[in-house]
C-alpha cells in the first residue's frame, strides 16, 4: 500500500545518507551514522469491534488525545463516553501526559465505534 511505500522510500533515504556520509569519513560500517533522536518516537495500534476499526497513532507530546479531529472528552454517544475514558482513568491522565494520540475510527454502529476506540487505546 501507500505506507509500505513510503517506508520503503524512506528506509532508502537513510541508507544513501548513510553511505554518503561513510564514504567522507571512510567508516566501513554504514548504519554508524543514523541518529534517533532525530527520528520521531512513534507508534500505531489499532482496535477492531465487528466491522468498526479504529487506528491509533501516539507519539511524543504534551497529552492531547484526539479522535477523528475531536478532543475525547466530546465523544457521542455520550452515555458510552466512560467507556472511550476507562483506559486513561484506569491507568490515570499522568501516564497519557507525556504522549500525543491521534485516532482515526471508521465502520460499525456507534457502540462498535466505542469499543474498538476504547480498545485502540488501551
């Protein structure tokens, strides 16, 4: 697909920098080079309920947790918006301080939304 492409073209990148930077230092070994810090420390999990998905994306940030664009503290149906915040009660809002999570969700009822949300970001 798309992301498996752009992966493959940036997994290229890294290694033509690699090599170019080798061959003006004479190192022979070619992944000396790679810095992570520089690289973006992230991670993408996704829930699935019946035929409703919902794919998180979390990385570094200040604790902001979106889905589809909105705040998770908006979540319709609102009588099922406990169950959306049961994994950051549970774990408490400390631990979601330090990370960004951007969720998208498609498919399924709104119930089956709820959960596979829920589940995404546990």
């Amino acid at each position: 697909g798309i992301n498996a492409e752009y992966g493959k073209q940036w997994y290229q990148r890294r290694v033509r920098e690699a090599v170019v930077s080798t061959q003006s230092t004479g190192n022979t070994n070619y992944f000396t080079k790679f810095n992570l810090s520089s690289m973006v420390k992230s991670v993408q999990v996704f829930g699935r309920k019946k035929t409703a998905t919902a794919v998180a994306f979390t990385k570094e940030g200040n604790g902001m947790i979106k889905v589809n664009g909105v705040p998770i503290d908006l979540i319709q149906p609102a009588t099922l918006r406990y169950k959306v915040l049961e994994p950051v009660l549970l774990l408490g809002k400390k631990r979601f301080e330090g990370v960004d999570v951007r969720i998208r969700c498609r498919g399924g009822g709104a119930t089956a939304r709820v959960y596979a949300i829920r589940q995404a970001l546990s």
